[in-house]
C-alpha cells in the first residue's frame, strides 16, 4: 500500500472514530461550486468614489504611492518624471498588455520601452492590474500571455497601470471578475499589498528585502469608456 | 531536524541568563502584539471573522479526506503532480527524486516550517544537492546553523551585531573592511547575494500556507517577495504542505487570509500572497515548468478528531507565541525543535511523542493570553493541561516534581491539614518581609534566580475570608 492509501485510511479511520460528523457527498459537492461568500469587512462597501479614496488612502498607509490620469497616453510621461524623480535612466519593460497599446511611446524620445519578461538587469517594469481591492489597497495582477510574473518581483520599481473600473472594495469581488466566463484559474494570481519589505534584523522595518523597492500604482479614470 | 527538547530545563536556563536574547525578546513585546491590537481596531468585523475561520477549519478536518482528494483532482488537472508522504523519510525522499530529475545543482527555499520538520535541508546537503533559504531571518539562521527560533521571524533572538559577524564570516569575498553596523546595510547585503542564487537556481522549494480544493491552489504569504522569486525563476516549483492545510473555496481561503496577517505581524494584509495552480501554461511568458505538491501526514492523521485535534487548525500566525510570558522570557531555541511558545508545546508532543517532550507542556502559566489571541481559538491551555495529565499517568518528568505533586495532591485531599500548612507558610514568609516581592529566598533559588516571588499581602484566602474580608 502506498502513502497516499495509508494517509487517506488513517484519516478516515480517525474519523470514524470520533465525534466529528462529515458532511453528505452533495453538501461539499455544493460547498465547492456555489463560492459562499462568508464576512465581509463593512469598509470594502460603497461606491465607487469612495472605494478610490480608500483604495489611495490604504495604498498610502503600505509605502505604495499612487496617481491618477484621465487618459492612457499620459502614461510615458508618468514614467519619464517618476524614473527621473528617483535618478533613473528612462528605460522600462512593459507587459504586452492591449491597455498599452494605444500609448504612444515614441513621442517620448528619453524613453525606451520594451515589451517582455523581466531580466536581472530590468530597473523599472509596467503592469497592468486586473483589480485593484480598496479594503487594503491590495493590487491583483494574474499570469498570462499579457503579464509576465517576473516583471511584479524582479525590477526595483515596479509601476502598476489599474483601470479605475476594476476597482472594487473585497477581494470577493476580485474573485467573481476572474472567475467571469468560466476561465480556469491562471497559473498565478499575485495580491500585491505595498512594496516588498523585511523586519527579520531586530524587527527593523526595512523596504526593499528581494522583490521591488517601490511600488508606484496609476490609476486610470475610465469610467466614461466602462 | 533532531529535536532538544528533552534538555527542555537546561535550554531555558540559557535562554534566560542570554543577554542578547533577552534584548531581541523585549523588541518583541513592543512590536508584534501592539501592531495587532492596531489591526483590530481598524477592523470591527474581526471577531464574526475568526468564527468564520474556525467554522471553515472545522468543517474542512471532518471531511479532510474528501478535501484532500478534490484537492489532489484540480492539481493533477491543471498539469500538477501530487506526491502523498507519510513521514519525514517518505517526504524527504520524494523531493530527492524530483530534484535529481530536474538535474538540480542548487535549490532555493522559501520559509516554510514542514520543510524545517522534514529536515530536507540537511537531507538535500547530503545527497550533493545545495539548498538555499532566501527568507532574510533563514538565510541567517541557515548561515549560523542554528534552528528558527519563532515562526514567522526566525531570527528574532540575533542583534544586528551577530549577524553583522555572521556575513563577515560567511560573505568573505567582499571586502572585509566593509560598514555592516545597520540593518539596512545587511539587508542589502543579503539582497545582492541572493539575487544571483534565485537566478541560478534549479528548482523552488516553498511551503504552503494553504491549499484549495475548488481550483487544486497552493498559497504563500510573504513580505520579503522571496517566496515569489523563488517559485517563478527556477524550472520546478515544488510546494511541501501538511495535509491540514486544505480549505474549501477561495472566498474559504480569502477570510482566513484576513485575520492571518492582523493576528501574526498586525499587518491588515501581507505585501505578497500568492495563490498558484499548476505549472507554466501555453500562452504564459515565464514561470516554472513543473509544479509539483508534497503533502505531508507526519503524525496528523491520527491527531484527527481525537485530543488534540483542536490543534489541526492552526495557521501559524505566531500570535499564541508573541503573547506568551514563557516565550518571552526563554525564547524559541528553549523548545528544542522547529517549533516553539504554546503551540509548540502543544503541538511538538503530538508529533514527537511525550517521551522525548514530556518537558514542554510545563511551559505556560496558564495565562490563557494564547487561547485568546489566537484567530482560531483554538484551547490551547486546555491541551497543555491534557498532556501534563498523559505525562504524569506515564510517569515521566522529574522525581521531584513528581513527588512535589504528589505531596501537593495528598494535603488538596485534605482540607484542614492544608489549610494548616498554608497558615504556617504565609506565617513563614511573613518573617522575610510582607511587602511587594522577594527576589531571593532560602531554599527556594531554584524559583527566585530568574524571576521573583510574589510575597503574600496578610493571611492565607481562607483566613481572611473568616475575617469577613470579601
């Protein structure tokens, strides 16, 4: 007998020996594909103003900075005066996502920008969200084909381009826009709650352990198009 | 690893007579618990929250079987390979095959405690194949050889002047005259030698804070962002959890997630919590090529529904230890395994047997602080007390203690007679004085060398009682 039948007896063995009662085969059955929602923080509901100021507001309190545009094309120069604001070159790697298509970089002759996968080299990225939580100011970004994890945990900075639109107030609500459609769930889904951080060395708050030591989030108004 | 903790007594004297633990320690009271409490206050739906994550906890272990196999369906689904391990052996075995596979020369690590359990770093060490921990508190403590000595920060007993020698020591390619007198200089020290690691590096090995049936998803959550690196460069991620660690759904997993971080550092949420499913897909740019779970009994299965079974639904938040007076005055290595404060005490028996550990639920004052931080309130001083009950029935601990309680038990039977003798020692240490405390008394060092006794204010309860003082 192998260890996963041994591990599976002595569970059910265990089981039926104590007070505890399993559930019918259908209740769990339910459990798995009605997704309950269980409590919900009072502060991840309202409109959708006030979801943006406390989306900001908890963004803030986690050493993220934010800033709001009206229009994707404002985007290169976000860049270019963020990168100079921290004496960097104005190089960044963009995610091939269609958002970013319609921003005409080259209109920004100190900018280069180049689409990909993060290298070690990388000193700034752009991503785009696909949901931004207001409860925490938690971003959630997912893998695919339009956003390369590497580019969320290897550049310095990492700049975060979240449609308005897609910002809710409960991670529940994360849940459902992604679960829209029937999709399977991507390979990974990154909650990203301000810049990376470490307390081991006497519990010293320091930003910056391995992922990126700033995390910029731009929050695009485009509620007009939505 | 090999556990200490039968030197349980002797490992605590240390730990208080360590100056520099006890400097680490007293950082701790002023860090973790005050955060918490902020976290709380932010958050009136805390209490409806950790019934929510008890009621999930509990509804998951009574049917963690069929759990465990929807979990195992959804991985295999989404391209992942489970691995089913009884013990240590089986575990350790089963990620040596998947390393050799991939042709692995290193091996990155995130945290993860059940790895600490299995010893695989040691066992990999062995076998040619070089493990790297890349949490900033592991890497040290990986560095020094030593254990964790707390479950969310490792190296929490070091000052900034240890591991400053540490890197000295270790770090000899970079100039020796280097400044390394502030936490930030050695964190970016850490940072820069890592960095090249996580490149280089074969497979990924993280643990698992949870894992979901519904979508056959393992979580990590990290504030350093190392977890991440170390799962997405290298070609194989391979994730090692505990078979209590399942939850049904998402939204299960989501409110767990919301009092996990406010009871452990008292932050609202972690920077990094990242749910993965399976290896790299089609259209995917990066990531790992094979994901691989381990999921490890060691001893749980038979915890189940049984005694101590209230154990299991533990998340690891680290609360029960950041409140504990015992853990703070001893500190984590006390314990003598990977881990440590209330519910190591607890949970270090069930897994290692009361032979070895019978010392360790000694460790409480019984305070109940630990039952009442942690999110899953889980009975903590009500299970330290069973195991005493079993180590007492066994007939293990000291002949003196075990005569003391034997003494203590004879004169409880006995209302008059001990209310004579307490008579007699409240007279007796009225002699010594009838104020505050007594920081040395004859015959009683053993107690009074490391912390002091509380003198008595008049007569015993009893007599004042009589004296119509209520």
């Amino acid at each position: 007998m192998g260890s996963r039948e041994i591990i599976l007896g002595n569970i059910a063995k265990s089981l039926k020996e104590s007070a505890l009662v399993p559930s019918e085969p259908k209740e769990i059955e339910i459990r798995l594909s009605a997704h309950s929602i269980n409590t919900v923080p009072q502060r991840g509901t309202g409109d959708l103003e006030k979801q943006t100021a406390l989306f900001i507001a908890e963004a803030k309190r986690v050493e993220a900075t934010t800033e709001c545009i009206d229009d994707v094309d404002e985007l290169g120069g976000v860049l270019l005066r963020y990168l100079a604001g921290h004496n960097l070159a104005g190089c960044v790697k963009i995610a091939p996502n269609a958002l970013l298509k319609n921003v005409n970089w080259a209109k920004h002759s100190t900018l280069t920008v180049a689409q990909g996968i993060a290298e070690d080299s990388d000193q700034a990225s752009l991503s785009v969200a696909v949901a931004g939580v207001a409860e925490t100011g938690t971003l959630v970004l997912h893998s695919g084909p339009e956003s390369p994890t590497t580019l969320n945990f290897l550049p310095d900075n990492h700049i975060v381009l979240l449609p308005q639109s897609r910002l809710v107030g409960a991670y529940e609500e994360a849940w459902e826009m992604l679960r829209v459609g029937g999709k399977t769930m991507p390979r990974t889904v990154n909650w990203i709650t301000g810049p990376s951080r470490s307390a081991d060395i006497e519990q010293t708050l320091l930003l910056g352990a391995h992922g990126p030591r700033r995390l910029h989030i731009v929050i695009l108004n485009d509620k007009k198009s939505s | 690893m090999q556990s200490t903790s039968r030197n349980f007594s002797e490992n605590a004297r240390h730990g208080i007579a360590d100056e520099k633990l006890q400097a680490a320690l007293s950082r701790l009271s002023h860090g973790f618990p005050l955060k918490r409490l902020e976290a709380m206050a932010r958050l009136p739906e805390f209490e409806a929250l950790r019934d929510d994550a008890q009621g999930i906890k509990e509804h998951t272990l009574a049917n963690l079987d069929t759990y465990l196999e929807a979990y195992e369906t959804r991985v295999i689904e989404s391209g992942g390979h489970v691995h089913w391990a009884s013990d240590a052996a089986d575990a350790c075995d089963i990620i040596l095959g998947i390393c050799r596979d991939a042709g692995a020369k290193t091996v990155t690590k995130g945290k993860s405690m059940i790895s600490e359990e299995i010893a695989i770093n040691e066992y990999l060490e062995e076998n040619g194949i070089q493990p790297i921990e890349t949490d900033l508190g592991e890497y040290i403590i990986q560095l020094r050889h030593e254990p964790p000595s707390h479950i969310i920060a490792p190296a929490i007993h070091l000052s900034k002047g240890q591991v400053a020698e540490t890197f000295k020591k270790e770090h000899q390619h970079l100039p020796p005259g280097r400044n390394l007198d502030e936490p930030r200089a050695l964190l970016e020290e850490a940072r820069g030698e890592l960095r090249r690691k996580f490149i280089a590096a074969d497979v990924g090995i993280t643990g698992a804070n949870m894992v979901i049936a519904e979508t056959g998803t393992s979580i990590i959550v990290t504030n350093e962002g190392n977890g991440d690196l170390t799962q997405t460069l290298p070609k194989t991620h391979i994730v090692i959890a505990s078979i209590e660690k399942v939850v049904p759904t998402l939204e299960d997993a989501t409110t767990i997630l919301r009092v996990l971080a406010r009871s452990a550092t008292g932050q609202d949420m972690s920077v990094y919590t990242t749910f993965s499913t399976g290896p790299k897909q089609a259209q995917d740019l990066d990531g790992p090529e094979n994901y691989h779970v381990v999921l490890l009994d060691n001893g749980r299965s038979k915890m189940l529904g049984g005694e101590f079974h209230d154990m299991l639904r533990c998340i690891r938040c680290s609360a029960c230890l950041n409140h504990c007076p015992v853990y703070k005055a001893i500190g984590g290595h006390a314990y003598g395994w990977v881990y440590s404060g209330p519910m190591g005490a607890v949970l270090i028996p069930g897994l290692l047997g009361l032979a070895e550990t019978h010392d360790l639920p000694g460790a409480s004052t019984f305070c109940g602080k630990c039952e009442e931080v942690c999110p899953m309130r889980i009975p903590l001083p009500r299970m330290l007390r069973s195991w005493r009950e079993k180590s007492h029935q066994a007939s293990l601990g000291s002949q003196k203690s075990r005569f003391g309680l034997a003494a203590w038990a004879f004169l409880a039977r006995r209302p008059a007679l001990y209310r004579l003798c307490m008579g007699l020692g409240v007279s007796l240490l009225a002699l010594f004085g009838r104020r505050g405390r007594f920081s040395a008394l004859p015959l009683a060092g053993g107690w009074t060398a490391s912390r002091d006794l509380a003198a008595p204010e008049a007569g015993t309860f009893m007599a004042q009682w009589k004296q119509g003082k209520r």
